[in-house]
C-alpha cells in the first residue's frame, strides 16, 4: 500500500538518490550557464574590438612612439602635457565646440519646427507625405555623397555662387570651403542640413504620442498656442530632447570623414577638428605614441557625455 502511494521521488533512496540529486544540481548549472552561452559571441567580440584595442591604445599612449621604434621607452604622461600644452590641440578643441554646439542646437531647432508642421491637421495626408519625403532625404545620403555634393556646390564656379552672384547678393565669388572666414561655418552648415531629420522623425514620433486630450483641455482653459506648446508640448518632449541632444553631441564630437572629405580640417586648420588632429597625428606625422595620447583623451570625454546620456534614459525610464 505504502510502496503505491509514495511519489517517485521517495522511491529512489540510498546511492541511487544521491545519484539523481547529483543529475539534478548538474543540470541546473547547465540551466544557469545558458544565458552567458547566448552571450558569449557578443561578449566575444566586444572584447576582440573593442576592450582589447582601448587597452593597447593607451598603452601606446604611455610609451615613446610605438610601431615606428622596434624598442619603445616608456615615458609616462609626456604626451598627454606635450597635447595639452599644444596650441594645435586647443585650436582642435575650440573648433569641435563650435561645430558641435551650433550644430545640434539647429539640430533641434530645425528638427522641431518641422516634426511640429508635419504634425499639424492644418495640412493634408498627401502634402504631409510630399514634405516627409523631401525634409528626409538628407539622411538617406552617405556621408561621402554628402561630401561631394557640397563640394560641387559651393565650390567657386559652383551652383551657391551663380545664385548669388546673380541676384546680386554678393559681388564675386566666394571660396566656402577654401577661406578661413567661412570654412567653418560652412561645414557646420553642410553638418546642420545632414543631421536635422533624426531629431525631425523622433520627435515626430513624440508628438504623435502626446494624448489629444491634454490640448482640449488647455483650449477650454483659454490657454494661447504659445501657452500649449511651453506647457504641454516642450515637457512632454523634454526626455526625448535631453536624450537626443546628447546622443547627437557625442556622435557629432567624433565627426571625422564629412570633415576629411571637404576641408581635410583646413585652410590654415580653421576646421579642424579632435578627430582630423588624431588623425593628422598618427598618419601624416606618423607620431603614434602622441596620437594614442589624443584617442584617450577624446575617450574619456566621449565616456563622460555618455555617462551623462545614460543617466538620462534612466530618468526616462
């Protein structure tokens, strides 16, 4: 009666239930190591692309012009205070912050402003996909055809210059990309007009999300359309904005091949920027170790926004 009762469990006793107690306990460690198994080819190659070559780079940063000495010499921090006691290095600097704080400031401006139209009921269905198409074009280009468009463009016989010349709104032609006076502003300009429809879609998204019902309810309250869109739209976009803005700050700080592709960081290094400096550093004057030393420091400021970026999707969250 009791042998029928018992479960099957209770059944197995002595060295053949220590046998499947031990079956047990190794089958839930294969259970607990299946999700690292998952993970191992991403941790993989995070370690083969990523932490492996930050180590050496900043090892390299410590020694005295590595890969073009058989024999390097360490030398500590002197190529971090011969870059920051580098005028290069500040001009790099200053003109990374220009470019990118005006460019994602008209990045939002631009991007809201036209999120906002295309949201509207006051245009149509088939005007509001004419305009999408057309506001959206300009992230469906590469980087390099947005490089050598603007080249042709503003180059001295270019299209910009007809147009000026002939409405008479400048006398001669102007050298955008070739005159220290308006080489930078000019790649900001052509950085501006690439940029705009990532902040133009998501925050169309985000107006799209905004319950009606907050604006019917303003409206009957007597509140203004500037009143609507301070007290309602701009808070209730206010996480994607902060997200963005940082996310565009990074991406924009690392700004390498639009530079490369129409100033080459020139004339007379008005346009360059940290990354062209890098760069100019490691491939033209072949000083690796100095180089290394300016990669680590634009790591570490890159680490710093996107601590900053993270802090605000969690807020988000």
């Amino acid at each position: 009666m009791s042998t029928t009762t018992l479960p099957a469990r209770a059944k197995r006793t002595g060295p053949g239930g220590r046998r499947v107690q031990a079956t047990g306990g190794k089958k839930g460690l294969v259970k607990a190591l299946v999700p690292f198994g998952y993970l191992s080819p991403t941790v993989v190659l995070l370690t083969v692309l990523m932490v492996i070559p930050i180590v050496m780079v900043i090892g390299y940063s410590l020694m005295d012009n590595v890969i073009m000495k058989k024999n390097p010499q360490f030398v500590g921090f002197k190529h971090y205070s011969d870059i920051l006691a580098s005028d290069s290095f500040w001009t790099a600097v200053t003109n990374t912050l220009f470019f990118t704080g005006v460019s994602v400031v008209a990045h939002l401006v631009l991007g809201l402003a036209f999120a906002m139209m295309l949201n509207t009921e006051l245009l149509g269905h088939r005007v509001k996909a004419i305009f999408r198409t057309i506001y959206v074009l300009p992230w469906l280009f590469t980087v390099a055809i947005i490089a050598v468009l603007w080249r042709l463009l503003l180059e001295p016989n270019g299209v910009i210059n007809y147009l000026l010349t002939a409405s008479h709104l400048a006398g001669s032609q102007i050298e955008w990309l070739g005159s220290p006076d308006t080489a930078l502003l000019a790649v900001t300009f052509i950085n501006i007009w690439s940029g705009y429809p990532f902040y133009m879609t998501s925050l169309l998204a985000g107006l799209q999300g905004i319950p009606a019902d907050y604006y019917e309810a303003a409206q009957v309250d007597g509140a203004s359309a500037w009143q609507r869109f301070t007290r309602i739209t701009l808070p209730q976009l206010k996480p994607i904005i902060i997200s963005m803005a940082l996310l565009d700050f990074i991406w924009t700080t690392q700004q390498f091949a639009l530079i490369w592709m129409t100033t080459g960081g020139g004339p007379l290094g008005t346009t360059e920027m940290l990354s062209t400096f890098t760069y100019k550093l490691a491939f033209t004057k072949y000083q690796f170790g100095t180089a290394s030393a300016a990669a680590v420091i634009v790591l570490v400021i890159s680490m710093v926004l996107a601590f900053f970026y993270v802090r605000a999707q969690k807020a988000r969250d």
